[in-house]
C-alpha cells in the first residue's frame, strides 16, 4: 500500500467522524484534528481504533499524543507497518 492509498484510507476513516461544519474536501495532510476538523476527544479514540483495525497495526499512548495531524498519523501508520514488514 503506498502513501497515497493511505491517506485515502486514513481521509475516509476520518470522514466518518467529522462534524456537519466540516466537509470532507478540508481534510489535507496539514489538517489538525482538534483545531482545524474540529474531532472531539472521544472521536479521537474512534478514529485510532478504526485505524487499528484498518491497518492491522497497535498504537500505544506516545502514538495517541503525537497524532495531532492527518500528517503525524500518516506518519505513525507507516512507521507500525514498516515494523511488521
């Protein structure tokens, strides 16, 4: 699976969760969760399951408070599954 197909993965896990005054096209790699797609906290821990499942990989806490954007997520995920290869 390469960058590209991950970010969309990762776009329609984090469509699902996104209040009504966000749309779906403000979700860039740069996007902050809470800030600018405005996900609360407890969407936040929908998001790594469904991101744990989707990907088959574990987050621990650290990976929970670095993932303050699309970006950092893209990168931990790349980062759990280079671990498994």
């Amino acid at each position: 699976m390469d960058k590209t197909e991950k970010l969309e993965k990762l776009k329609d896990i984090i469509r699902v969760y996104l209040p009504e005054d966000v749309s779906p096209e403000e979700i860039t790699t740069e996007s902050t969760f809470v800030g600018q797609l405005n996900i609360n906290s407890a969407h936040m821990v929908d998001i790594v399951l469904d991101v744990e499942d989707a990907y088959d990989i574990v987050l621990e806490n650290e990976d929970l408070e670095n993932m303050r954007s699309v970006d950092d997520a893209l990168r931990i995920i790349e980062n759990k599954m280079g671990d498994k290869e």
